[in-house]
C-alpha cells in the first residue's frame, strides 16, 4: 500500500490554504487512486494544479479543480503583487514562494524578503520577512511568539564535553522540562519579574493566563524547540562578545513563549479573520489595524509573550549554569516570530514581520543553527535593505514531518547520530538531522546579510520525547 499524503505534502508541493486541500485528500482514499504509488499520487495532484481548467469536466477531480480556481471577490480583495527579495531561491519549495505571493499582494503590505531557510508554513511562510503599514497579522508573527536562541559561553575547554558526557547528560535531565503542556512543579519553580507585568491585568484576554504562564516558565515545548551542550569556537578577534579567539564550552537553546503565545495567536487570530475576510488563499493573512483596540490588545499581547519568552531562557541557563558552578563568559541572544515597529531606507514607518527569521541590523547579533550534526553560527549582521534587515533562523527543513516520519528509520538515525559523536536525549524522527537542509549552502545564501564571528557545534543534545 502506498504511503499516505498529508495536508503538508501539498501544501509544499503548491496547494493553497483552503478546501482543495481536503477535498484532494479525501480523493486519494479512493480505491482506484489509494493503488498508486506516492510518486504517482503527487504527479497527478501536481497535473491538476498546473491546469485546474482541464478537470472541470473530470468527474473524480473537478470539485477539486474548482476549488483551485480563483475564488470569487469577497469582502477585501488581493492587489497587485508588489517586488520582493528571494536568497537561496533554489533552494525554497514552491509552497512557501507562493504563500509569499500571496502576501505580497495584501493591501497592507509595503515590502517583503524571502530567507534561504525559507519553508511552509501557516499564514506568512517560515522565513518570511513582511512590512505593513499600520497592520499587524497574528500568524505572520507565528503561533510560537517571540521564539529565540540564546547562547552562553562558558571558560571549560572542549575537552570537558567529551570527559563529562554523563555527567552533563544528568545535568540537562535535572534542569530542563520538555513537552507541550509540561512545567515545573510547584516547589521547583524560580520567580521573575515578567510575572508581574500589567499586561496580565490590563489586557482582558491575559487575565487568566498568570497561573499556566508561571508553571511554565522556564521550560521548554515540542518540535524543534532543544537545549545542548556544545563546542563554542570564535573566529572573529573583533567579536562584541569581547572572547578571544579559540574555544568555549556552550549552551544553546531554541523555545518560546510556550502556552502563553500560543494562545495569544490563536485568539487574536479569529478576531483578525473576523474582522478582515480574505481570499482563502490569503485567510491565514488576516490583519488587525494597529489604530483598533483589537491591535493594541495584541500588540500588547506579543510584547509580553516575547518578554516571557527571554525569561524562560534566562531560567533555563540560569539553572544550568548553577549545576555547572560556573558564570558565562558572555551570551547571545535573539528572537524571530514576532512585529517590530521600523523604518524602511526611503523613511516609511512599517510593522516588519520576521516569522523564523533572524534580526540582522549592522552590528546586530545573533545565533543560526544548523542541525545536531551540523554546526551553527554566531554572526554580526549587516544591514541588508532588500532583505529588510533579516537573515535565516535556521537551516530549514528539507523533508516535512510526514516524509521524515516515513523516509527515515530510528536505527538509521541513531547510526548517524553515533557517526557524528551526538548525544541525544528525547527527539524524535521528524527532527533528525537528515530532515534539516545543508546549514553552509543556507549560510552562503546570505553573505551579504551577516559575517560569521564564530560557531556551536552540538553535542548533548535534549529535546521533548522519550
């Protein structure tokens, strides 16, 4: 029997947002299609998207066909799509170019850049970097508001990490929690001063969000989120970081706002797509003007969970720094999924959108993983205007979850784990290594967005799971 398609499958392959997604899968579970292949499967789906028009009259395939076609006009319509930079074109899957397509043909929008890490995702493509005059749109931020990497170096050498693996392996079980609702038990949690922001009592909908916000600060979620041991190395002698060039033990870590901004993006988001309905291609686009009380409430909103988000790491390297019984040598740290208030070259006041996209002013810094076997980068930015100051948050992914979770074996992973010296704690095969895209060619892809000052190197490695 041939392996079963996903919603994602198409998307990446093209397909827009909305009901041609389900109803295409819903075809495929018949009889006669459910025998083919999943090659054969994708090369008829992507027939029917090049030309929609030629199975109109397809009785299997013409529901499927009109919902491909261009909906009718409805309450805002697209404009004309406005000019935007791509880096790493070639390297980018057709479902993420056209979700920037598309939102580049909002009425809000001023300028957008696509980053080399660039993949699908919901509303504003993974990697997507958007300006909007006097808009901001939920899921163009993302569901994980204010999600970060931060670094801390420390003065152990390289040597600690493959004399202690054990010993540090213990350390991230003790100090971390993982997993999508998971937070500290009440005798173990550390307080902060982001518990006592007015958000929580000026903003109606955070009223209630105190208590989970304070059990879960601290910890980390699912999917991509980790915290690692590494090899630090600076490279750069005219670092910010005042390190001298050579090697460092590292802590990195990658998670967000947790349940917080989850639910800040999911209410906020119905209150943009009540509010402003668009094309089903564009849905996901939806937008709330920042002079309605709606968009302040979410700006305000953001701005926490952001804040709680650079808690929840401070936590985390706190605790970690403790078990280690040392104090960091200097740290790094920068945000993506969140709407910063900027100004474009020619003066124009924006709302820029980075959703998994790295802050890249001059002289800015920040952190780009790779992969666990592959290294990440600590880089100085340069400015860019076409890419409105932005660079990649990551690698990016190569496989979606569902062909990773098919194509890829534990027993295979584990080898290549075990090949490249990597400690893995948790993790699961929609996380391997070989999901994840080539970090160098990623990285040559924006070299006139940042120089490169040093690398991490992974070693121990935890993450949610087993």
């Amino acid at each position: 029997m041939a392996s079963v398609l996903r919603g994602n499958d198409l998307r990446q392959l093209g397909f827009p947002e909305g009901r041609a997604i389900g109803l295409a899968l819903a075809q495929l579970q018949r009889k006669e299609f459910k025998r083919l292949p999943q090659t054969g499967q994708l090369a008829l789906l992507a027939a029917i998207l090049a030309n929609p028009t030629a199975y109109l009259t397809d009785l299997a395939w013409s529901q499927v066909a009109g919902a491909l076609l261009p909906p009718p006009s409805r309450h805002i319509e697209l404009v004309a799509r406005k000019e935007y930079a791509i880096f790493g074109a070639a390297h980018i899957d057709a479902g993420a170019i056209q979700q920037m397509e598309t939102a580049m043909k909002l009425p809000v929008t001023v300028a957008g850049a696509l980053m080399p890490d660039a993949h699908h995702g919901y509303g504003l493509p993974i990697g997507g970097v958007l300006a909007t005059d006097n808009a901001v749109i939920p899921y163009a931020v993302g569901v994980d508001i204010g999600c970060r990497m931060a670094l801390s170096v420390f003065d152990l050498p390289a040597k600690y990490l493959s004399q202690r693996t054990q010993e540090l392996r213990k350390v991230l079980l003790d100090n971390t929690r993982f997993g999508s609702g998971r937070g500290w038990e009440r005798g173990q949690r550390l307080d902060h001063a982001v518990l006592s922001s007015d958000e929580f009592r000026a903003v109606p909908f955070l009223k209630n969000k105190l208590d989970k916000a304070a059990e879960q600060l601290g910890t980390s979620g699912s999917g991509n989120h980790f915290v690692e041991f590494g090899l630090v190395e600076i490279t750069d002698p005219s670092n910010e970081m005042g390190l001298p060039v050579g090697q460092y033990l590292g802590i990195l870590s990658h998670s967000g706002s947790r349940g917080l901004g989850a639910a800040v993006a999911e209410h906020y988001t119905r209150l943009a797509k009540d509010g402003c309905q668009l094309p089903a291609e564009a849905q996901h686009l939806a937008w709330l003007g920042l002079d309605t009380e709606a968009g302040q409430e979410y700006w305000a909103a953001m701005t926490l969970a952001g804040k709680y988000a650079s808690a929840c790491h401070e936590q985390i390297h706190r605790r970690l720094a403790k078990a280690l019984g040392e104090k960091p040598l200097a740290k790094v740290e920068n945000h993506h999924n969140f709407a910063w208030k900027e100004q474009l070259a020619d003066g124009w006041d924006v709302i820029t959108h980075r959703k998994g996209a790295t802050p890249a002013g001059a002289g800015v810094l920040g952190i780009i993983p790779g992969s666990m076997t592959a290294p990440g980068f600590i880089v100085r930015g340069l400015g860019h205007a076409a890419s409105l100051a932005s660079a990649s948050h990551g690698a990016g992914r190569l496989l979606s979850r569902t062909r990773a979770k098919a194509e890829l074996s534990e027993g295979a992973v584990r080898k290549y784990l075990a090949a490249h010296g990597i400690e893995l704690i948790g993790g699961g095969l929609d996380e391997a290594p070989q999901a994840y895209k080539d970090i160098h060619t990623v990285m040559a892809s924006q070299r006139e967005l940042v120089e490169v000052l040093g690398s991490f190197t992974p070693k121990i490695v935890r993450m949610d799971g087993a």
